[in-house]
C-alpha cells in the first residue's frame, strides 16, 4: 500500500513538472509568435525609407548652375513705346510713321543687355565634370556653379550638343561627390522616381537641393519643335514628379539613388507643375558623354527620307499584315537612300535588324546608327 502511494506521488510530481515546463514553453513562444504577427506593414516604411537614402545618396552630387550671356540689339525706332498718329502700330512694315522714324534715327549704336539663367546639373566624375541640358549653358559668358555644400565654381563648357540637349561642364574641383549613373532601358511605367534638383534658386536662398517625389507616367514620349524649344525631342521618359524652371539639366533617380534620366521640360500652360515633366533617358546621354568631355562633334545618322507612319487603310491598301513600318513620302536626291534604291511609297519594315512599328522608331535608329556603316534596310514595295 505505501509503494502505491509513493508511485502515486512521483507520477503526480512528474505531470505537474511536465505541465509546468509545457507551460512555460507556451508562455515563451506565445510572446514570439504575437510579436511577429504584431510587425508594422514595411511596404510604407520601406518607401519612405528609400526615398530619405536617396537624397542623402544623390542628392550631395546635384549643382545649381547660373549663367550670363550678352545680347546686343540695336536701337532703333522700335525701342520707344509711342502711338503712331496713323493709327497703325509702329512695329508693322507698312507704317510709314515708322519709316520716316527709322530712318531719321538710323546708325544709333547697339546697346548690350545681361540676360541670367538658371538650371541645375549632376557631378559624373570626381574631377568635376557635371551633366546638364545644353540649353542651360546655351551661349553662356558667364557660368556659376554652386555645390550642395555651398562652395562657389567657375563653370567651363567642356563639349555640348544641341540636338540631345545635352552639354558637360567642368569646374576646378577634386574629390566631389559622384552621382550613379542608373539603366534607362529596364524603366517600367508606374516605378517610382526621384527628381532633385534647385527650382526657382534665386528665390530659395539656398544651395542645398530639391527633392520631389513621382512615377513614370510614360515612355517614349515625343516633343514637338513648338513645346521643345525648337529642338525635336525623342525617346522621352514621362514622369509626374514635381519638376519646375530650374529643374532642367538635374536627376531623375530610382529608388537604389542611380540616375535614369535627365529632367529637361515640362508642359505646362501657366508656366509651372502641372504633373508632365520630361527627362532624357540617361542611356542617351552615356553614349555620347566621353566624346562631350573630350570636345568632340556628336554625329548622326542620316537615311534621307520623308516617311509618315501608317493607317490602317493604308496598311490594307500596300497589302501589309498590320500598320507596322514608315510609309516614304520622298526621297532625297544623293542621300543614302536613293543611293541604296529605296524608292516613294516604299513601306520601311526593318533597319539594321531592328523591326519599325512608326516614323518615331525609324527617327531613333538611324540616328543611333553609326556614320559610315552599311546597314540592312527591309521594305514592302508592291505588297512584296
């Protein structure tokens, strides 16, 4: 009887013992577990936290870049503000209130007038070349360069191009901080995108840049000579991040801090954001920066065609499966392609094994395609 009681006993302090460390064992895990399931969504934190790495990463190789240049104008009778008595105004040809005014006055001297510009650029090198739009230092006397950290340069335009819009500067510095220059062709619409750059700088006071926040809206984009400056713009990449005068020349950065683009317009019918910039694809820029910075000429290729892309009535009417390809308008006399047989109401197909879906397309390959080289032209001519 008593060694059933002590078996008892033992089996009883054996159970409470293996509920005791059951339930500690839950006590330990149960915290665990709820502290897992308790974590704050890090797809926000995340985000916010990209952005901060941005700036702080990209932002100290972004400039302001100023500039002055001298324009001359002649005075004449149309630098006084008068009513003709002829009712006519006094800028028209046919005013001869004007004529005889003109006339009187003639041989007055040229005045100079300073004009000032504003734009922004990155640094590309440690030996202070800096990037921008060719139209920020277009013509420029005078340029300015103010680092993130306040430091004033004298600017040197080292090479520019006018039809990329782009240009590279250098000033007299070493050991700058220098922006990562990203890969324009993986760019999908709805990535997030950085702009940096100083807006309005003469009004802000201070070196340090801007930093706003967006996604590409659209690639490929295209400008027409009018909203471009007189400058036909391709291949653009579209984004709806606050970009404004000032801006131009500046980054457009993925959230890892590398540059895919060069912000360069916007439209816009008060003059400020309205959620379209542009930027230059910064692939674009990478194939023609060393000759930019050695001073050397960019060159183009140049086919010699008027083309205009196609309808679907006109794809059924060449007897094409779909409206892929140019339709030549013309052919210019001694250019590449009469030389090489392309003829009027020749539908463009293929160019140096790249398949032609528009007139855009065609522009942008054979102006990549390098002076010189022959290249592989397929077209459909008598629906063969």
């Amino acid at each position: 009887m008593k060694r059933k009681i002590i078996f008892f006993g033992i089996a009883l302090l054996v159970g409470l013992t293996i509920g005791v460390i059951l339930t500690i064992k839950s006590d330990f895990t149960l915290p665990i577990y709820a502290q897992e399931v308790a974590t704050p969504s890090f797809e926000g934190f995340r985000m916010e936290d990209a952005i901060i790495r941005v700036a702080k990463t990209a932002g100290p190789a972004v400039v302001s870049i100023s500039t002055e240049y001298t324009q001359k104008l002649k005075e004449t009778s149309r630098s006084f503000y008068f009513r003709s008595p002829f009712g006519a105004s006094p800028f028209e040809e046919e005013d001869p209130f004007r004529k005889f005014f003109d006339d009187f006055f003639g041989g007055m001297p040229e005045r100079e007038y300073k004009q000032r510009g504003l734009g922004s650029g990155f640094i590309i090198d440690s030996k202070g070349y800096i990037l921008t739009n060719q139209h920020v230092v277009d013509k420029a006397d005078k340029i300015s360069v103010t680092l993130s950290d306040g430091r004033n340069f004298k600017g040197v335009i080292k090479g520019q191009d006018v039809r990329s819009d782009l240009a590279v500067i250098q000033i007299d510095a070493r050991n700058l901080p220098v922006a990562s220059l990203g890969d324009s062709d993986n760019l999908k619409i709805g990535q997030w995108t950085v702009a940096i750059g100083n807006p309005f700088a003469f009004a802000m006071q201070s070196p340090e840049p801007t930093v706003t926040v967006g996604v590409i809206s659209a690639l490929h984009r295209s400008l027409s000579r009018t909203l471009g400056r007189d400058r036909d713009y391709n291949d653009l990449i579209q984004t709806d991040a606050a970009i404004n005068p000032g801006n131009s020349g500046g980054p457009l950065v993925n959230l890892e801090g590398e540059v895919v683009g060069i912000n360069v317009a916007i439209f816009s019918t008060s003059g400020g954001y309205q959620g379209i910039g542009f930027a230059i694809p910064i692939n674009n820029a990478k194939k023609i920066i060393t000759k930019l910075i050695e001073g050397k000429k960019i060159t183009y290729g140049w086919f010699g065609v008027t083309v205009q892309d196609l309808t679907d009535e006109l794809a059924k009417y060449f007897g094409l499966p779909d409206k892929n390809g140019a339709l030549v308008i013309s052919v210019l006399e001694n250019s590449p392609a009469q030389k090489a047989g392309i003829k009027e109401s020749d539908v463009i197909r293929q160019f140096d094994n790249k398949t032609i879906s528009n007139v855009r397309e065609l522009l942008n390959t054979v102006g990549k395609a390098e002076v010189g080289r022959k290249v592989k032209v397929v077209v459909m001519r008598e629906k063969k």
